[in-house]
C-alpha cells in the first residue's frame, strides 16, 4: 500500500461552545459525506479509537477519530467505488481548561463550555488498499513506473479532492464555532410544501 500523507489542517478556538453539540456536528458532517469507520461500518461504531477525558480542578478531553472512504470511480460509474483509492481521515480534538458555564441563548438558558479546543485533520490518501496492482502478475513489475506515469493525473486529481474535503470539513467547523451555535443547525435540503 502507498501512503501519501496530506498536509494537516487544525482549528485553534478560545472561548464558549458546547462541546456536545460539537462532537455531534463533526459527527453528523462524516455521516452525511460518506466517511465510515476502519472497519467500513456505517453505523460507526469503530471511529471513536480514544475519548480520555481527566479532571484536575478543570477538565481536558483527548478524542482521537479515525475515519475512512472510498471514492467513487469516475471513469465507470456503474462500477461504484474505486478500488485503487481509499480516503483516511484522522480527527484529533484535544480540549483544555474547559470548565462548566450557563449562556443565554434566545432568551434561555443553555450549558455550555469554555475552554480551548484544538482540532487537528490528517488527511491520507491510500493507493493500492488491496494490493490489486502489487500483487497482479504483470503490473506487480511495473508497478511503480504505472503509479507514477500511468495513473499520474488521476492521483493528483484524488489528492486534491481530498484537500477540497478537508478544507470543507474545517470550514464547517470553523462557521459552527465562530457563529457561536449552542444548538446544532441543519441544512433544510426542500422546501416544506403549503396545503391550499
């Protein structure tokens, strides 16, 4: 497998925000974009590979994620996803000095944390995943000259989605935070039909 690491893209945030809402907003984003766990579970239930959380006088919460996804073949899309790419996303959120406050929101009042939270994304794009091409009988010997002449173009057109996902992703969580948001916000994808 040929690992191509991305550059990482953090989020540093000082002030109030509701750290429930926050978990879940990142969540929901990875369901809605496609991401599954490691094991390729759509219900999630492997991402979450760490959540310390410790209390010393204030509270600091470590949550590692470790997400993955398979992107759709353009070239044949009857076939479904691509077996040459695979997409890995590893989400580290580290949360410290967070202590217990109350915000009025809309005139009520809603819990919220204030602390620092910092969020590092690791892209990764994986090539190869199941080493179809390693392992071909023919490929296997130019399998380097083919991953970087033959599928050139193709590569970097996968690396730069990826970044593009990324840069979503930060984007939505920068909006949540700086919007200052204590409930989560959904996007309405119809209008809602009037009777007459």
């Amino acid at each position: 497998v040929v690992k191509i690491s991305l550059p990482s893209i953090n989020v540093i945030y000082r002030d109030v925000f509701n750290m429930k809402f926050l978990y879940t907003v990142i969540h929901e984003w990875l369901v809605e974009e496609g991401w599954t766990d490691l094991l390729g579970g759509d219900d999630h239930q492997f991402l979450e590979r760490l959540f310390l959380e410790r209390r010393v006088g204030v509270k600091e919460i470590r949550i590692w994620w470790r997400s993955q996804k398979s992107p759709d073949n353009p070239s044949n899309p009857d076939v479904g996803k691509s077996s040459f790419y695979k997409y890995r996303l590893n989400i580290y959120m580290n949360v410290i000095n967070m202590t217990d406050t109350e915000v009025v929101h809309e005139g009520k009042k809603l819990k919220a944390q204030r602390g620092e939270i910092t969020i590092f994304i690791l892209p990764m794009l994986d090539f190869d995943p199941d080493k179809g091409l390693e392992k071909h009988w023919l490929v296997k010997y130019f399998f380097r000259y083919f991953r970087t002449r033959v599928l050139k173009k193709q590569l970097e057109a996968r690396r730069k989605e990826l970044i593009r996902d990324t840069y979503r992703l930060q984007g939505m969580i920068k909006k949540y935070l700086e919007e200052r948001l204590f409930i989560p916000e959904f996007e309405v994808f119809h209008e809602k039909f009037e009777e007459t």
